[in-house]
C-alpha cells in the first residue's frame, strides 16, 4: 500500500476556517501573514502521550509525554498551545506547541472525558464525567476555572456548533444530550433518548446556523437525527451496514458498537466508525443516502478529517493505529502506528515554524530524545532481519504480527525480498512503541518472546524464542535499544 502526499494539506492560507465536527474543532486561523500546517492530533487513552501526525507525508512528527491516560484534546486557533484532559489527575493540561512542555494543569472539578474549544480560543469547554456530571469553563487567559455548568448525569462528550454559538454535551448515564449558550454559560434545554449518548456531529444551515445533530448511542449499531430547531429526534434512526457474525468483533465494545463520526469540513459526508465491524462508513449529505465503507484497523474509535475533506483519519483502539481513508476513493491509505489504546483523534493548525522547530530539536532535548536513542539504521540492518528470520520449530514473527496485534508489522515480502525503505520506517515506528529506550529489561518487544526462566514474561502468543538473554538475537535488539549511535 503506497503512501499518498496530497499537496493540498502542505500549506494553508489564513482565513480558512474548519467545520465542527466530532473531532474536529471550528479554528478560526490567527491574523499574521505565516504559513499554517494542519497537524492530527492522536490521543494514547492507555499511555502517556499524544503523538502529531503529518498528514502531508502521514509520519509522526512531534510527541507530547508524560501525560497518562489523556482523553481529550484540541488546540488553540492560533496554534500556540494544545490542549488535553487528564484522567489521572483531573486536570485540564496545557501544553506549549512549540516545545511540547506542558506549561500549566488546571483542576478540575471532577474526572474529565472530552474537550472542546471556541471559535475565538478563549474558552475551553471540559467534559466532566463524575457524578452529578457538569461542563467546565476554562478561562484560557486566566487559565482557570471559571464555572461549572451542571447536566443530568456525567458528560461523556462535549462539542461547539460550527457557529461556535453553542456547546452541546452527552452524558451516557444520563440518556440526554444538553444544548449551552456559550455566551451567557447558562443551559438551555436538554433532550431525552432511550440509551446513552455518545459522539455527536453536526449539519448547518446556509447562514451557518445548526441543522441537525447526529447522535450515536449506546448499543445502537448507527445513529439517530435530531432537528436542532425543534429540540427533537426526527425521521427513523439509521443503522449501519451489518457483516456476517463471523467477521465481528463483539468483545470489549464498551456499550458502544458505533462510536466516533464526523461531517466532513465542506459539508457534503457524514462519516461514522463501527467498532463492531473495524470499518468507517460514509453518508452523503444531506439525503443520508450510503455511499460505502472503507474496512480499517481494529475497534475503530474516533475520527477527524484533513481541512480540505480528501482524507479521514481514524483512530483503531484496538490494532494501536491511526488509519488514513482517501474519502474520494474509499481506500485506506495507510495505517500509522501510535500510542497505546488510540482514541481521540482531532485536527490542529499549526505555524509551519513551530513544526520545523519540532525537526529540528536540538540534540537531547525532550523533542528528540527518543529520536536520538533509537537508530533507524541499525534497526533497519540489524533489528528488522530478526523479525522475518525462520527457526526451527517456530513461526517467523512477522507471520503472526503483520495482521492483528499491537506490534503489528508491514506485510511478509516476497520470498527474497525486503520491506522496502517506507515500510521499514512503519515498522520502525511500530517497534520503538514496544520499547523503553535505554533499558532493555522495560521493553516488551524483548520480554515476551524470552523465557520466563530466563527473565521474560509469562506468556506469548507467538512463543518463546530465546532461552537466555545470550542470544545474539536478544542482544542485537538490546544493542538498538540501550542506543547502538552511542
């Protein structure tokens, strides 16, 4: 599978503003005559760090740490900060665009779920998931919080309109959907349904006014359509296209077998994930009518949209990826491999300085020191050989880790061949995931292939390949790993 640079997404004028949708934030672009880049922002719910894509050569271009179990996030109009929600420690986390350091964790006032932000960038909108469940206000001058706006049970998702007039927020618990006025910070009505409710997108009217809401809900394999004028659920519910019982995936769907949509920024594709199926379907607006599906990486989640709707990017929770989907086409481009656990998944613009700085990180700084430690050239020469090599009595590991696992490799070459150089940068990237640079004792890719006796995990699907850590093939991988360039 080629890698597709849509000259498009290299530079955007100033003016351009992005469609709200579920995962993408309405950003009204900053003033100054600088090139902006669009950045997808790709949240870890099981890890500690966020990592920013590229989209115009969909490669892994900065990384933002030390913030565990994050959920959330947007980002400044202007490009200057991000902004993630901390599950562990209740706090709205703010983080310097240009040296990825969070500068500032503001308390919240319960656990927080998703996050959104205002058009002119000077509110933060929290969801608060905790019991009796609220949406906080952020000041992001003060970096405060300014009010607790209370609903009818916690919020699991909470989103600006387009026009940025409004912030709606789910609550699962709760069964309802609560429509804020931005401007007075006060409720203005709250909708009722029979299930939880998840994601929301949005249709607008001509003038940029809301239409229609789209709702996804809790064990329901599609959406619902609510008149945002009426205040009310309209038309029949739409399910999404079933697969046989053989190709689901029914475990661990957490009440949700569809979650994660958005309508596209030109407004014309209303795109939503099945989890249940691994598989993004596509709807044209405003008739609904199918377009088709696009099958993904596993336990798809979430998903966002280039600024000029050509490509979805959706987050695959369970295969710990990030697929890109040409909307045009109705092909996956590529998958890039993340965190662990990828779930929220956005888009940022970005000044092409802050992101040339995140290039160009001074050695050992906190840009680039996982950079530094993990060698692409020994890994290519000395690492990834490991991983197609036959042993007796045992699978090559690439047989079982090109499909369905968290390590999960390009496809087998041809007999005699090699992965060629883009492929061996993904699988450079899937491999210094399951690391922890400088100790080879942490990283899983070296413990559960080894011996239990001999220091390695209980247990590995794929078995048990090296007896000692003697074994020039573990030593060869600890070499990478403790940093082969020093």
């Amino acid at each position: 599978m080629t890698v597709r640079t849509p000259r498009s997404l290299r530079r955007l004028a100033v003016g351009v503003v992005i469609a709200s949708v579920a995962g993408v934030a309405p950003l009204a672009l900053p003033s100054p005559a600088h090139a902006q880049t669009p950045i997808i922002v790709q949240t870890n719910a099981a890890g500690d760090n966020i990592h920013l894509i590229d989209p115009s050569t969909n490669t892994i271009v900065g990384e933002i740490s030390g913030i565990e179990v994050n959920h959330g996030a947007t980002s400044a109009p202007d490009g200057s900060r991000f902004y993630i929600t901390n599950e562990v420690d209740h706090t709205l986390d703010v983080v310097d665009a240009r040296t990825l350091e969070i500068t500032h964790q503001v308390p919240l006032s319960g656990r927080p779920n998703n996050v959104a932000i205002r058009a002119d960038g000077r509110r933060v909108y929290v969801a608060i998931v905790s019991a009796p469940g609220a949406v906080d206000v952020i000041d992001t001058r003060s970096m405060e919080l300014v009010k607790s706006v209370r609903t009818a049970g916690g919020v699991h998702n909470t989103f600006i309109t387009p026009d940025s007039k409004h912030v709606v927020a789910g609550s699962i618990a709760g069964r309802n959907l609560t429509v804020i006025d931005a401007e007075t910070e006060e409720a203005l009505w709250t909708l009722f349904f029979d299930a939880g409710v998840r994601p929301l997108s949005f249709e607008t009217n001509p003038n940029g006014s809301t239409r229609r809401v789209f709702v996804q809900l809790s064990d329901f394999h599609g959406f619902a359509i609510v008149d945002f004028e009426e205040r009310r659920e309209v038309g029949g519910r739409i399910e999404l296209p079933e697969l046989p019982e053989a190709e689901q995936h029914t475990e661990f769907l957490q009440g949700s077998p569809s979650h994660g949509q958005g309508v596209t920024p030109d407004g014309t594709m209303l795109w939503l994930c099945s989890k249940v199926n691994s598989y993004v379907y596509a709807y044209s607006l405003p008739d609904l009518k199918y377009v088709g599906g696009v099958h993904v990486g596993s336990h798809p989640d979430w998903l966002t949209f280039s600024p000029d709707s050509r490509y979805v990017y959706v987050a695959n929770a369970g295969s710990n990826s990030t697929s890109v989907v040409d909307t045009q086409t109705l092909e996956e481009v590529v998958q890039i491999p993340v965190g662990q656990v990828p779930k929220r998944v956005v888009t940022a613009i970005v000044p092409d300085v802050t992101v040339a700085g995140w290039n160009a990180a001074a050695p050992g700084s906190r840009l680039s020191s996982t950079r530094d430690a993990l060698d692409f050239d020994f890994f290519q020469k000395e690492v990834q050989p490991i991983f197609v090599r036959k042993r007796e009595g045992a699978a090559r590991c690439v047989v079982c880790h090109s499909t369905r696992t968290a390590f999960r490799l390009q496809p087998l070459p041809p007999e005699g061949a090699t992965w060629n150089p883009e492929q061996t940068r993904r699988n450079f990237q899937t491999a210094r995931r399951m690391v922890a640079p400088g100790d080879p004792d942490a990283s899983r890719l070296l413990l559960l292939p080894l011996a239990e006796d001999a220091g390695g995990n209980s247990f590995h699907p794929g078995g048990k390949h090296w007896t000692s850590k003697t074994d020039p093939e573990w030593q060869a991988i600890a070499t990478w790993i403790r940093g082969s360039r020093h």
